[in-house]
C-alpha cells in the first residue's frame, strides 16, 4: 500500500487527477470505476478543467459506477445517475454509451445487479477504481457485515449511512433503504485502487483501517489491505488521527 497525505483537498483531489490523466494518456481505452459522494467532488472539478485545457479526453474511455439508490430514476436530482452528469459527465467528452451506472428505477434489481457484473466483465475488469470510504468504513455500498459480499448486489444501508447520506436529501426519511452496489469482488479486481479520504469526518475511520491489518467485513475497507496496486490519499484532516497515533 501507498500512502500520500496532501496539504489540503484541493491538491489531493489535484494529485488523483493526475492519476487519472497519466492513465488515459498511456491507455485512452482505460475502464474508470467512479464514485460519488462529498469525496471525488474535486477530483471532477480538477478533470473538467484538464479537459477544458485539452489535456485529457475520455473519448474511447468507459466508466462504471460503483452503486446507485434503489428506487430513484435517473432523472431524479439526488439518484447517482444525476450526479454524475452534473458533475463529470455533462461536461467532458465521454460517449453516452460508454458511462455505466445502474438503473435505479429498475423493476429486476436482482438482473440489474447480474447484468452489471457481466458488463464489467465483459470490459475485462476496472483499470483505474476511486473509491471514497463511509464513516462505518464502507466501500461502494458495501455496508458492514459478517460477511463479504462478492458481486453486484442489492444491499439494505446502514442508518449511518442513511443518516450522512440525509445530508443531499430534504430530510432523513427521503433517504432510499436500499442500494445495488458493486460488490467486493469487483472492486478488489480492479488493476489499480485510490481510495481518498478528505475532510476531518473521516480520520477516525482511516487511522482505524490504516492501523489495523487484519481483514474484517465489519470494516469492509479492510480487504484492501491486500490489494496489490492500492494508493490510500488522504488531506492532512484525514490523516491527522492516523499521524497522531
Ligand atoms: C458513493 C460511494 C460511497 C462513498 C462514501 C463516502 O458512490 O461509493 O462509498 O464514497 O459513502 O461518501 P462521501 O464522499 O460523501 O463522504
């Protein structure tokens, strides 16, 4: 594992850009898994603005989501599928066709969830996975469990998770119940993982993931331990309980 702690947000999300960039310009066909949330906000923003530069194109990349609210149609203001247009994907150059997300209104998340598998799969796995972390020490919507939950699947969220989420909603009880999420078993697949952390909210739950080896599915963070290509990034709040310790 990597560990890059940035002096503010502003430069981390900067510095996973970078990432990112540097991948597109070795392999412009690269698969992106994306998340949404607080976190990859200015990875976005630091995208857009390299675009606009003419210094990254997405034109033959794809990008798949790591999760979507049950229940919410695209179009919806708070479903992810929302959020990615107004965030990245409304203003760079992706195909249509090439940004996966889950279908929200879907009538067959049981399928939808099956399909998603098989359309990672097919691409031959992610490239490139961002990934934020959930204050419960979720990744994508995988929530605390006994157990590890392999692929794409409907999962329940947490009423930790309801409640930070509660934030992008007019009230707690707006929040969906259920979630389709990519399971562990796509994400640690992935060629090369960045999880970023920012923010203050976040540094009691990455010096608990970062001091701790040992694997955990109530810290479904914790499988990435052993991922061979994982760069934790993190600001300096992020960090701070982890550098105190
Ligand atoms: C969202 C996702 C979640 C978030 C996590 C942190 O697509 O996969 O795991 O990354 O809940 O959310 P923020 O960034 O809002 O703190």
């Amino acid at each position: 594992m990597k560990i890059v702690i940035k002096k503010d947000k502003k430069i981390a999300a900067r510095y996973v850009a970078d990432q990112i960039i540097a991948l597109l310009k070795e392999k412009p066909t690269s698969v992106l898994g994306l998340p949404t949330g607080s976190t990859p906000k200015g990875v976005y923003d630091a995208l857009i603005e390299s675009y606009k530069a003419s210094e990254v194109s997405f034109s033959n990349a794809q990008s798949f989501n790591l999760d979507e609210y049950l229940g919410l149609e695209a179009s919806h203001p708070q479903s992810y599928a929302y959020y990615m247009r107004k965030n990245l994907f409304d203003f760079v150059d992706f195909k249509a066709t090439s940004t996966h997300i889950y279908k929200g209104d879907t009538h067959d998340a049981q399928k939808e969830c099956t399909d998603y598998t098989n359309r990672i799969k097919a691409v031959n796995g992610i490239d490139f996975q961002l990934l934020g972390i959930g204050p419960n020490g979720h990744i994508g919507f995988n929530e605390p469990s006994d157990t590890f939950n392999m692929h794409s699947h409907v999962v329940t969220l947490s009423e930790k998770t309801r409640k930070a989420n509660a934030r992008f909603f007019n009230d707690l009880a707006s929040v969906p119940k259920k979630a389709m999420t990519m399971g562990i078993g796509e994400i640690f697949s992935s060629k090369k993982i960045y999880l970023l952390a920012l923010g203050k909210e976040k540094a009691s739950i990455m010096a608990q993931f970062l001091l701790s080896d040992e694997i955990d599915p109530h810290l479904p963070a914790s499988i990435l331990h052993i991922h061979p290509e994982l760069t934790v990034v993190m600001d300096k709040d992020a960090a701070c309980s982890y550098q105190n310790a």
